[in-house]
C-alpha cells in the first residue's frame, strides 16, 4: 500500500516550492508530507523538530542530522535503515 501511495505523492509535490541542489531525503520528506497533506508544524508536533528547522532544510540553508532524519521518517511510518553498497 506505501509503494502506491509514494506514487500519489509525487503528484502533490509541486505544492511545496523548492529551492535546488536540496538533499534528496528532504525532497523526499517534502513529497511525501505534502501528499499526505501534512504541514511543518504537523511534522513538528509529531517529531519535536521545530517547524523552522525544517523550513531551513527545504530552503537550502541547512541539512538535517541523521537523528532527526529518523525521527521525521518515523513519524511518516517509515524506517531509516542503512544497508552496504555492493
């Protein structure tokens, strides 16, 4: 049921502007979010992940920690995982 609702999501991604050379994890977060119709303050209150720093991720002025990488996943219903290339 995720794989086809990721698809929806990428239609919904044009609501939220942008800015280039962002991360692909916060285009993800970006995409994701906006397809489920959720905003940064939403986020923020699932995550305790101030609103503003998630505003300056999608801007460009900053990249976020793993740690709040995971936990915004998370909150999506998703896992972090790492897994070695081959």
């Amino acid at each position: 049921m995720k794989d086809a609702r990721l698809h929806d999501h990428r239609r919904h991604a044009r609501r939220r502007k942008l800015a280039s050379g962002i991360d692909p994890m916060v285009i993800w977060i970006a995409e994701f979010s906006a397809g489920e119709n959720l905003t940064m303050e939403n986020l923020s209150a699932s995550t305790g992940i101030p609103a503003v720093t998630m505003a300056q991720w999608f801007s460009g002025a900053t990249q976020p920690t793993i740690g709040n990488l995971r936990a915004v996943v998370n909150a999506l219903g998703f896992e972090l995982t790492l897994k070695r290339r081959k």
